[in-house]
C-alpha cells in the first residue's frame, strides 16, 4: 500500500467536463486508488487505456477501501478513487475533499475460500462454526470484512463463527494470501479474488443468495485532481469499455 | 594506579576542550537531532489529547498494551537466554564456520521484517513449514495465529541486537580478572556469577534494552506469521497499523503510548548505562 | 612443606624450561628481566596455563603432570596469588574483594566479612574496607590484593611484580608490609620480580631466570659472591664482557667483544668461542699517567658518571670495552676524577672470570 506524502491542495476544483477518452500527446500521469480486490481487473483496464491515451501513465494504489479513503482524507494526490463498498466513496465526500462524476461500475458477491485440499472439509456456511476451524477475515472496516460480518448475521451465526476468527486481515488479498498458504481454514472473499493465479490453490464455496450481500463498487472523481479531464475520461472508460474486462474477471454489472 | 595519592574520578572536558567543537560539526549534530525529534514533535502535535484518556481505555487499546508487553519481554527473555551462550562461544572460541554463524546471526538485523515473516513461514507454517508442519502432523501443534508466533517473530528479529551487544560486552571484558577469580578459588559457574556477569551490567541492559524494544516495535513480520487478533497477537504496531484505517485520531493516541513506553524504559534504565 | 617444580612451560611461541624446589619457611625469588618468562612460571604454577611436559607437586600432591594426563584446575589449589596488576574485581569493595575466595568456598557471609575486616584492619585499611579499587592508592591496593591472596592461609603464596606499579614512597613502605607478613606466613612462598634489591631484601633464595631458561640459583650472597652469567653479573654490579675467546698464548686467551678486546687467562678444557668474561669493579685501578706495571689490560677514557655509596665510589668509563671501577672517595678526590675527565684503567689478565656462554 502506497502512502503518498500528504500536500494538501485546497484547490477545490467543482468538477469539470471536458473531453472525453484519451487525450492526444500530452505526458500525463494518473493516479488511482482502488479496492484491493480490483487488482488484476484495473491492472487489465488500465494497460488498455494507456494503449487508448498515448501519454498517459497510469499509478495504481491498491489497498483496503477505507485505508485508501483515510489517505484521499489526509490529502493524498489521487486523482481517481474506486471502493469496494458506497461507505467509503461517502467519507471522501463527507469528510474529505469531495468527488465528482460519481457512479457505481461493477457488483460483486462473497464467498467462502478454502485452500485446494479443504483439510477441514468445510463445506457451507454452517462448517465455518465447527470447533478448531481457523476463520480469517478482511478487519472490521475493510468492505470485505464488514460484509463478511454482515453474512454471519444474515444467517445467524454471528457469534460462533466469529469466535473461530484467528486473523483480521488488512484486506481481502491478504486474507486470500492466507488461506492460499493452508494455515487458515477458511476465509470470506470475493468471488472475484479466484483469479487465474490462484485457481488451483484455492477453492471457492458459494454462499446462499438469501444470507449473500451483494457489494457495489462505485468510482468517481477525486476533487482538486491536477487532471481532472484524464481522470474523468478515466471514469468514462471503465464504465464504457472496461465493463466486459470486468466481467470476464467475474464482477457483476452494476445495478 | 602509578602514585600514591588518590585517583580523582574523570571530571568534565577541560575549558579548552569544550570550546573547541567545530560549528560544522554542531550544525549536523543539529539536524540530526532535527530528524529524529521532528516526526515525534509531529505525534506530539497531532494526538487527540482531550481524547487520549477514552482511546487509551478502550480494550483494544488496553489489549494491544498489555499483549505488547508480554511479547516484548518474552522475546526478550529469550533472546538473552539463547544470546549470552552465543555471544560467549562466538568471542572465546573458534571452530570451522565462526564468521558463518555470526554473519546467519545477525541477518535478521538487515531483513525486511515480512521476509523474516515469510521465513518464520517457511520454517514454521502448518502446511508448508519445515519443522512447523512435523509439529503439526505428529503433534497437533500449530504455531501460526498463536501469541507464540507473535513471541517468535519479535524473537526473531531482537535476537542479533542481543547478541551483538553482549559479544561487545565480552570482547572489553578482561579475561585476567576470571583468571584471578579461578586463582582465588571460584569454580566456573561462580566465576559466571560473581564476576563476569556483574562486570558486564551495563552491556547486559543495553542488550535487554534495545532488544526489548525492537520487539516492542515488530510489525511485518508479525502480521505476516501472526496475524492480526485482537487479544491474541494484536500488538500495540498492529493496533495502530488497524485503527490508522478507520480512525486516525486513535492511531495517534495509541502511537503516543508506544513512545511513552519505550521512552520510560530508555529513561528508566539510563543510570546503569552510566556507572 | 616443599613445591618441586620441574616444567616446560609454553605461551604463545615462547618457551619457558625451569627446575627448583622451594621450601616452606624460606621465601625463593624468581628474578630475572623483562621477557625472561617469570609470567609464564607463574601462571603455571598457578594452573592457569598447563605445562607442556614435566611435574609440580606441593609435597605429595601433584599438581601437574601431563605426561599422566593430570591438570589440578586453579580453583583447586591451595594457593594465594597477588597479580602484577592486582586485578582487584572493581565492582567490589576492599573487603569483598578480600572476603571473595571465601565467599567462593561457600563460607557464610557474616563470617566471611568478619576474616576480611580483621585482615585488613591488621594490614592497615581498617577504615578503607567499603571503598572500590579505583579509590584507593596504589599502595592501599596492592594491600587489598594481599589480603585477598592470604584470606585462605593458603599453602603456597606467589607475589607476582608485587611492588612494580608503586612509586617510592609507596614501594618502601609496603616492601616493609610484605616482609613482615612473609614472615609470619608458615607456608611456601614465591616472589617474582625483576628488581634485584626487592628480591635480595624480601627472599632468602633467588632463582635467576634469562631467556626461559634457569641460569643460577642460590643466596643472594652465594651470588654476590660468584654470579655464573651476564645478567647475574649485572645485577650484582660487576662488570661483564661477552665476546670470543681466541688464544692468545699458553695459558692465555683474547675475549674479542663488540667494544673491545680483553685479556683474560684461558679456563682449563675450554674450546674456545663464545664466552663471558667477569670482572670486579674492586680490581680496576685507575690512575691519571700511562700505568706501566704488570697488568696486561690497559685502557683510557672520559669519566661518565661517579655514584657515590657509602665511603666507595663507582666510576664508570667510557672506555673500550667501557668499566666499571670502584675506588675509595680519597682516591677520587686526590685523582680529581670529575664527569669528563679523561683517565687510565688498567687490570690484569688474571683477575677476569671466564665463563662459556
């Protein structure tokens, strides 16, 4: 996680229209903060729209949502901030110095994670309370941890599957990272987070729809962005072309 | 020792002395000074203190301290217990493969913290880990998410400052002075005794000191090996690394109590580094 | 109650070969200079450093013999040592230091500070018991280390350089300390220094030590009397030549040394080659004309230095070889012999010893 240093520009710019899609020639460089759980998907879409704006130079900051709000917050110099829940694309609005050109791109669902060989044979959702099962989740205040924690209490098993939680990750990669490796159990994660990559480490149980939470992702435009048209030709970009890349990385449209 | 009259003890740099630090030299010492102490004057200035009292009173706050002080001092403990046999065979003895050893010994000074914590995975994982998944599969013992785990990583990591403060220790130790006590009768074990270990005091609390706080300090390699539990391997890093998240006002508060610890313990044990 | 030492001992790439008794009641030196390897000697005889080959045995106890594969560790013997540099332990007091071998014994530590306190009231430090080693004087300190040594009435008491590090006033004062209590002590007693005054006044019996090898033992009279080597020459003030004895004539032979060249008679059965030639200052005549009697070595040079002791004079000149002559303060005055002035020195052949070297 990239922690930029913290100039804080007060150039409250109300946000501009401008033309859309790459702009031709110039150098400019672009900064995104985005859910850790669009690594592989934003690293896809962001190659495509350096190809479509020659010039462009794209930096993305993954991380935890509301780690990667604090910073925006604390005045951190991004120019574009896409969430894995509305909670925190609100506290840059609220709290911080505001977005333009806000708009939610992409759902996704969650799902139980267990390494390849699923020792502790879990199987749904009631398994994750079963003594001496090793849970991990994202923290609390990581979308994908309150989530999580939101399940539990959608199928009302709150209590007892959040005693067998041995580690509260600072986001759902971390959480993936351990479940991989075979020293947890289980972990709760987006259905999204089997990438290729680990595909063959891990397995994915679904959740039932009725206790499921669907998580929406929006994006938006961070205020007193230095390029606020790329930014926003950005924004246009993965609600436009980035959508099939999305879905073929397992994301759901966006409602 | 060459006269008869009285040795007075060292006094202060003579008045020529003391005028004669170059400016250069105070310039840099300055900035230096300037480095350090300005990042904490930023904590300082930065901390919520109308708040501080309910934040430090939070259980998370109190969880974090209290498990932070217990792995610390064990690692610590340990370290001193494995550290002061090392440091004594690496500086009184030579075999094949000495500056081997000492080189493996100090590694963890110079690794990143995550990569100790993937090597503590390597080595002690359940699945994957060279002695940690015979422990597991023959005996049910798990490392990993334990307050053990946090213990060894932050072992771990304080171990080389340890033993690179003792060995320095024994190297100034005049080895004549055991030979004297052996002449006057004293075995081995109350030469260790009575004689070297109190001779070596200071270099024994600086070697405590600076490995305490290390592990007091152990971050990556903790989360990395660890994890993060509230209670069971949250330690006051992690806490702050969590709330720095959601709530920075209380990463400040809980930062502040880091420092006061470890100013306590720095101040605290200042007359025994001076005799 | 005797220590027979017979040892080769080796530390580092010197090599130290020494063979002599001492008995209980009469106190040995080992004298010898710098470098000579009296260190070594004593951290062998103190178990430190274990001898190549050879024994050490206190009457019927031996303490070394590694051709048996016997080593008593130090801890283990009954010995009492003072160390060149005292090496008082310095996080102690005075009279933990000397209550230490006791408290190592396991005496109780009531009875063990009563010893030490009684001790050191006995050598003097009544009032200095609390203080650390680096308050007290050199000669408090060295007062410290004996009391130390002697706390557990060992059987044997080695004095390593005891008075080297005091000046003067410190040394005379404590010389006189360490006799008396020499004298009371029943049991053996060794004294290594490098000063021959020390050893003449503190020991009955010296052992000369040159090079890692014994090269005289005896009274300090007996030595006096007849030193068998350069050094013992030296100490005891005569003059020493050393250089090659070639014949010269019947009965004759030439010492070709480095300053210059003396005749000396020629010892029966000697071969010739490297030798030593004694002579004492007592046999030098001086005189201001070309001396003309029957003494085969003349030679002439400027006065260096005149000491005076007692109602003699030592003149040293710079002559070649250079001598030492000892003359009456009459004779000084009435030759006006004064630093710088030039005079004849002549003696005969007969009056040098010749040594093999």
């Amino acid at each position: 996680m990239l922690l930029l240093a913290a100039c804080s520009d007060s150039n409250d710019n109300g946000g501009t229209t401008g033309a859309s899609g790459g702009t031709g020639g110039a150098e400019a460089e672009l900064t995104v903060s985005a859910a850790s759980s669009l690594t592989e998907a934003f690293g896809e879409i962001g190659e495509a729209f350096e190809a479509a704006s020659p010039g462009t130079t794209m930096t993305f900051n993954f991380g935890p949502s509301d780690g990667l709000a604090g910073q925006i917050n604390e005045g951190a110099p991004v120019d574009v901030f896409a969430s894995a829940s509305p909670t925190w694309m609100d506290s840059v609005q609220d709290e911080g110095p505001g977005v333009t050109d806000r708009a939610d791109f992409a759902q996704n669902r969650l799902a139980i994670i267990v390494p390849a060989d699923n020792l502790a044979g879990i199987e749904n959702l009631d398994d994750l309370t079963e003594d001496h099962v090793q849970l991990v989740l994202a923290a609390e205040g990581v979308p994908a941890g309150d989530y999580a924690r939101e399940i539990f209490q959608n199928a009302g098993i709150s209590t007892a599957a959040l005693a067998n939680v041995v580690s509260n990750e600072e986001d759902v990669k971390a959480v993936i990272t351990k479940v991989m490796s075979g020293e947890a159990d289980a972990g709760i994660g987006y259905i999204t987070d089997v990438t290729l990559d680990v595909a063959e480490q891990v397995t994915l149980i679904p959740i039932p729809e009725e206790v499921n939470v669907i998580a929406t992702y929006p994006i938006a435009v961070v205020n007193g962005s230095q390029e606020a048209d790329l930014a926003q030709g950005f924004v246009e970009y993965v609600l436009g072309d980035g959508q099939q890349t999305l879905a073929e990385y397992g994301f759901l449209p966006p409602p | 020792m060459a006269t008869d009259s009285r040795r007075s003890p060292s006094t202060a740099s003579s008045p020529l002395r003391r005028g004669r630090i170059p400016a250069g030299f105070v310039v840099l010492a300055a900035l230096g000074v300037a480095l350090v102490a300005l990042p904490l004057l930023g904590l300082v200035l930065r901390t919520p203190w109308s708040r501080i009292a309910d934040v430090l009173t939070s259980e998370t706050a109190l969880a974090a301290l209290r498990l932070s002080l217990i792995v610390a001092t064990t690692a610590a403990a340990i370290s001193f217990v494995l550290g002061f046999p090392l440091a004594w065979v690496l500086v009184r003895s030579t075999f094949p493969g000495k500056t081997l050893v000492r080189a493996i010994v100090v590694l963890p000074l110079v690794m990143p913290p995550v990569v100790a914590g993937v090597g503590l995975l390597a080595a002690f994982g359940r699945r994957s880990g060279l002695i940690g998944s015979w422990l597991y599969e023959w005996f049910g013992i798990q490392l990993t998410f334990t307050t053990a785990a946090a213990v060894l990583a932050a072992t771990f990591v304080s171990f080389p400052l340890t033993v690179l403060a003792l060995e320095a220790g024994l190297r100034g130790l005049d080895e004549r002075l055991e030979d004297a006590a052996a002449t006057l009768g004293a075995s081995r074990w109350y030469v260790l005794r009575r004689v070297t270990v109190p001779l070596l005091g200071p270099q024994i609390a600086a070697a405590l000191v600076l490995s305490w706080a290390r592990a007091l300090g152990e971050f990556g390699a903790t989360i990395t090996f660890a994890g993060n539990l509230q209670g069971r391997t949250q330690t006051l890093p992690l806490a702050v690394f969590e709330q720095l998240q959601t709530d920075t006002d209380a990463a400040f508060a809980v930062s502040m109590l880091l420092i006061f610890l470890a100013f306590a313990v720095i101040l605290g044990l200042r007359g025994r580094f001076l005799r | 109650m005797t220590l027979a030492v017979d040892v080769t001992a080796r530390r580092g790439a010197f090599e130290v070969r020494a063979a002599f008794e001492a008995e209980a009641g009469r106190t040995v030196a080992l004298l010898g200079p710098n470098g000579s390897g009296k260190s070594t000697l004593v951290s062998t005889i103190a178990g430190l450093v274990p001898p190549v080959e050879g024994t050490i045995a206190l009457d019927d106890a031996v303490l070394d013999d590694p051709a048996n594969d016997v080593h008593v560790q130090p801890e283990r013997r009954p010995i009492g040592v003072v160390f060149q540099d005292l090496l008082l332990f310095p996080h102690l007091s005075a009279i933990e230091n000397a209550a230490f071998p006791l408290r190592a014994r396991g005496v109780p530590k009531p009875e063990a500070r009563q010893r030490a306190s009684e001790l050191l009231a006995r050598l003097g430090l009544a009032n200095r018991a609390g203080a650390h080693p680096r308050d007290l004087s050199g000669g408090e300190a060295q007062r410290v280390a004996l009391a130390r040594a002697l706390i557990v009435e060992p059987a044997l008491l080695l004095l390593d350089e005891p008075l080297s590090a005091l000046d003067v006033g410190a040394r005379m004062r404590v010389r006189e300390l360490i006799r008396d209590e020499l004298a009371g002590f029943p049991g053996v007693r060794i004294i290594v220094t490098h000063d021959p005054v020390e050893a003449s006044i503190l020991a009955e019996r010296l052992v000369l030590l040159e090079d890692g090898r014994v090269s005289q033992t005896g009274t300090p009279e007996e030595i006096r009397a007849a030193p068998r080597s350069r050094y013992a020459a030296d100490l005891v003030g005569m003059n020493a030549f050393r250089g090659i004895l070639e014949p010269l004539e019947v009965g004759a032979g030439l010492l070709v040394t480095d300053e210059g060249d003396i005749v000396a008679p020629w010892p029966d059965g000697f071969e010739g080659g490297e030798a030593i030639g004694l002579l004492r200052p007592s046999d030098v005549t001086l005189s201001l004309d070309l001396p003309d009697g029957s003494a085969r070595n003349v030679v002439q040079g400027r006065v260096t230095s005149i000491s005076v002791e007692g109602d003699r004079a030592r003149v040293r000149i710079a002559s070649a070889p250079p001598l030492v002559a000892e003359v009456t303060l009459a004779s000084v005055e009435r030759l006006g012999l004064r630093d710088g002035v030039v005079t004849w020195a002549s003696f005969k052949a007969v009056e040098v010893e010749i040594l093999p070297a």
